[in-house]
C-alpha cells in the first residue's frame, strides 16, 4: 500500500484565501523547556484554511455543519482527473470526456498543484461543471485550489453542489499524483456546529 | 466496511485536560450571513486537546516535530485491547497476559471512555506497561485519556515510548470498540514545528 500526503504544509507562511492576513494560521508555544517540563502550542486556524472539508451552512443559511458529516462520503474510493492543461475554469464540456459515473468521489487536479502561493486567477469549477456533477449524482468533488469557485457573486457551483449533498473538499495537493482511481482518506476534525473543517487528506493505492 | 469514529467532537465544553481554561477550543464566527454571503468560521485549539497525536518534541528537547511524522505509521493495522476492569493503571503485568507481538499498533480501553468528563484519577500508563512495548518493540500506543499518563513528573511514560520511537495517541473514545484487530486511521494535521497535532481518528473493520 502506497500512502500518498495530498495535504498543505499549516504554518504562518502558507498561501492563503486572497492573501488575506487574517486567514493565516497562528501557532503559539504557550509552555516550552525553558517554563515547564515539556512543550505545549496552541493553534489559530481559519476554517477554510489549508485542505479542508466545506459543509452545507458555509453557504446556505440553515446549512448542515461538518460534525454532522457522514464519515462514509469521505472515506471512499475516488478518481483523480488530470486537468493540468486547463488555464481558466473546468466547465461541464471538459468534464464529459472523462469517465465519470453515479456515486464517485472526483478530484480535480490543476496547475494549482504546481504553485506554491495563492494565485488570484486559480482554476476553478464553474457552474456548469457543477450542474453536470449534479445531473451525474457524483458523492464528492476535491479540489487543489482554496476554493472550488473564485468568488463568483452568487457562489453558484458551492450552492449547486451543497443543493445536491455532494460533499466539498478544498486546498489539496496533487501534484504527486497521476489520473487514476485511489482510495481516498479525507476525514475533517469533529467541531460542533462548524462550517467547515480542517483535514489530513490521504490517498491510499 | 465499518467505519468507526474514535475521535472526541470538540466543542467549549468539552473534556479538556485537568479542567484548565486555556486548553479550551474557541470558535469564533468571522463572517456570518447577517453580515456576508457566506459563513466562516475560526478555532482555537490546543493541539494536545482532544483527540491528537504527540510528536516527540511535546516531552524531547530537540525532539521531532508532528509535521516529520511518517504517515505509514498512524495508517496501519492495529489491536484495540480491552482494560476496562482496570481502576488505576496499566501496567506490565496486564499487558503480558495479552497477544501484543512487535510492529503492533496499541489501543488500550479503559474505564475512561465511559465517561464524558475530565477525571482526575484517569487510567493511565505506568512505565512499566511503557517498558514492556519499548521491549516488544510495538509501532504505536493509543489511549482513550487526554493523557497517556497522570502528569508523573518524570513523565517516564511518554519519555520512554517517545525514545523508542513509538508513537502516541492521546484523547481516543472506544466505548462502542470491542478488542480485536481493526485498521487505524489517525493522520494529524500536518502543522510545521508542532510538539502534536489534532487528527480525526477512526477505525475501519
């Protein structure tokens, strides 16, 4: 079995949503060798921060929260489709070439996977993809960028895909990783009444 | 497939080690739909509350950090043995009884599981149960305590597994885990310099 770390590095360094400062982790050693006999930290992270499991309420009002996640939908086979080629968004017309089929769990991977800082122009899945994952009854989508959409204003492809319960999982690394189908580990912390989640995302082969 | 949740929901109120204020989570909602067109939210927490894995720095000057831990370890068969007869600790003499062989990935239930508050007079680890791994040379060691022993001040228990490269995970529930073999999921966050970090453990069978 090959174990494949498809997780960001956490540290105050790492790209983050729009650069925004607040959205960076903070780690604080709040006891060490020097105060006590062994060390302790404390960490600040954003929700969406780093690769993270989105859950309904981040974007519908009423939304399920993450403690509330079906660990089944996250821990599963899943297909890793290569769009590396891609400069802009993956719209439904790239998606129906590839072997997609009711019930997967699909990670898009992008050249985001090959830069190391947040870039304003990411790949992302427009709403159309999204409506296709929809029509197709996909489990989940992933993928290698903070967001699945840019901020479009009316948060479209989040709204269809959360309407549909497919499951989002955001900030993966998958420059690794080659097309193909792998057993996905990708189970986020367990916090009560959270919109999101934190996750050491895994592929098993 | 089984999927089972091993891991404690972290949330204000939940157990955290010796009752202490500064080792309880916060959540703080940064962005809400009164104020935004989508909800996020931000948590503080204690990277030993909870349930987390301890990296050899927590107790090691010098020692490894959380973020150089080798995925394959935490990912891997493992036996869940059952000591909830036990009041007060677990020590060779319990473990010899039991059918521990090297490369094994231990999981000790005890009397803590059954409750939902933090107890003082936790069942813990003595150094001599330590002792009897770092001999039989086990992998990992998991407890169902926010601590794999009751702050002894020499901390010989986490010093010896930590210098046999045994790996600890603190903070398990195993209520509904009967002994025997299962396959352990327990990948923490990878948080660079960190002494531990939380993870989302599970068991599959």
């Amino acid at each position: 079995m090959i174990i494949h770390d498809i997780s960001m590095s956490i540290h105050p360094d790492m790209p983050v949503y729009k650069n925004q400062k607040e959205k960076r982790p903070v780690l604080r050693f709040l006891q060490g060798f020097s105060t006590g006999e062994s060390c302790a930290s404390n960490l600040t992270l954003d929700t969406h921060t780093g690769t993270h499991v989105d859950a309904p309420l981040h974007m519908l009002p009423g939304g399920k929260t993450i403690d509330n996640l079906d660990l089944a939908r996250v821990i599963t086979r899943c297909k890793v489709l290569d769009f590396s080629f891609i400069q802009e968004k993956i719209t439904r017309r790239e998606l129906v070439v590839k072997n997609i089929e009711k019930g997967d769990f699909i990670l898009l991977k992008t050249r985001n996977s090959y830069t190391e800082q947040f870039e304003y122009d990411f790949v992302y899945l427009d709403k159309t993809g999204a409506a296709y994952f929809k029509e197709l009854a996909v489990t989940g989508v992933g993928i290698d960028a903070l967001g699945i959409e840019r901020n479009q204003p009316d948060h479209a492809t989040h709204k269809t895909l959360f309407q549909a319960g497919i499951v989002i999982l955001e900030g993966l690394r998958l420059k690794e990783i080659a097309e193909g189908s792998y057993f996905l580990f990708a189970a986020p912390l367990k916090i009560t009444g959270a919109e999101g989640a934190p996750t050491r995302a895994v592929l098993l082969q």
